[in-house]
C-alpha cells in the first residue's frame, strides 16, 4: 500500500454500522435493570397490592386485570404473581381466559414499542447480514410455530422474546396467534395452582416460592415434550423439501 495513501472511514456508514450496536447496548441496559429491580424491589408484594386493587372493582375486575399485565411486559417484569391472582380471584376457567388475554394485550404492547422504535433500523442490519437476513425469513415464514414453541417453554424470557420479535419481521397476527398458542398450557397451569391459594397475600409467596416452583418444573416438562415433538416435524419437513 502506498504511504501517501489516506484510508478514510465514511462517517455515514460507521455510524450505521454503530446504531444496532448501541440499540442492542440499550436493550441489555434494560434487561438487566429490570433483572436488578425484580430483585432488589418487592415487586411481588407490590403486585399482590395491584391484585388487592383489581379485587376491589368487583364486577369490572376481569376486565381491568389484563391491563395489568402491561406493567409487566413492558418492564420486563414476570407475570407469574398476577397469573396466579387471576386463578385465586376468578376460578381456573374464567381466570385461564383473563390471565391469557393479559399476557396477549400485554405481548402486544411491548411488541408495539419495539416495532415503532427500533425495528427500521434492526431490518435495516439484518439486511446487511446474509446470515441473520436468512434467520428473519425462516421465522417470519413459519411465524406461529416459531412463537408457539418458544412461548412453550417457561425458562425463554417471555418479556424479552416481545421486544425481539415486535424488532424483527414478524407479522402481528401471527404473533399474537403463536403468543396465544403457546402460552395457553403454561397458563392454565399457574391459573390452576392460584385458585388454590386461600388469599392474594399468599400469591406474592407462592409467586417466589414452592408452588410456583412446581407449575414452573411441570410446565418445564410438558414444554419439552412439545419442543421436541416440534423439533422432529421441523426436521420432517425439511428433509422432505431436500
């Protein structure tokens, strides 16, 4: 190379080849926050007293309490608490339909944020990467699976997978129709277990105690068998398609 040469970097294309970087720094930034005030908050306690609220509305209860559920998505905050209230408040069959239509208005907003802030510019990346350009096409063709099954297992971070998928390409419909799908097992399960709480106090207890821990271990379980059942169609069909 000659020395007279000047190699000059283009500031336009830096700073785009910067901005994914600094969107996925500030998404990390956030999980972990959250992480920190899950742990360091009563955030159960002050859940318990939200459900203690909703409980008051009488009649209007099960129509305010998927509202609730907003808080948590947003915040990246587990729901696990106002799952478990919605079955000591509302039964297991009414409660499963309450607890189901929060986590889906609540998917839905965290989806919304992610979709109006960030992902113009996360497309934008992924095009430039044949790799992940390829990843975005495989789940946004088999959208509602790749969501059911994820949404499946209790240990995928349901709070984060919304801000990933309102961030790629995936179709609203089919997010919500795979959020719903998945998360319906799991859902009644912890439903099941809070009707058979004696009050809402013990919902915070049960939220971080050995109750939970067991609908968590079950749900676990049953998740596994789905996700490998899932799995085998998966390599079914693609090895039809060769």
């Amino acid at each position: 190379m000659p020395r007279n040469e000047i190699t000059e970097c283009d500031p336009s294309r830096a700073h785009a080849l910067l901005r994914p970087t600094i969107v996925v720094a500030a998404a990390a930034a956030l999980a972990l926050a959250a992480g920190a005030a899950a742990l360091l908050l009563p955030m159960r306690e002050w859940l318990a007293l939200a459900l203690a609220r909703v409980e008051g509305l009488e009649e209007g209860a099960a129509f305010v309490l998927p509202f609730v559920y907003i808080v948590t998505a947003v915040l990246l905050l587990p729901s696990s608490v106002l799952t478990l209230g919605s079955g000591f408040l509302f039964g297991t069959p009414v409660g499963s339909v309450v607890a189901l239509a929060g986590n889906g208005i609540g998917a839905l907003a965290a989806y919304a944020i992610a979709r109006t802030l960030v992902r113009r510019k996360v497309l934008a990346f992924i095009e430039t990467r044949p790799r992940l350009r390829a990843l975005n096409e495989a789940v946004s063709k088999d959208s509602v699976k790749i969501v059911a099954l994820t949404r499946l297992s209790p240990l995928t971070p349901f709070p984060v997978c919304n801000y990933l998928y309102g961030a790629c390409g995936v179709n609203v419909a089919r997010y919500l129709a795979g959020t719903l799908l998945g998360m319906l097992p799991g859902t009644v399960l912890f439903v099941f277990v809070g009707s058979t709480l004696r009050s809402l106090a013990e919902t915070a207890e049960a939220g971080a105690g050995g109750l939970a821990a067991l609908a968590f271990l079950v749900a676990a379980a049953l998740a596994s068998v789905f996700l490998a059942g899932g799995a085998y169609l998966f390599r079914r069909r693609a090895a039809r398609q060769a």
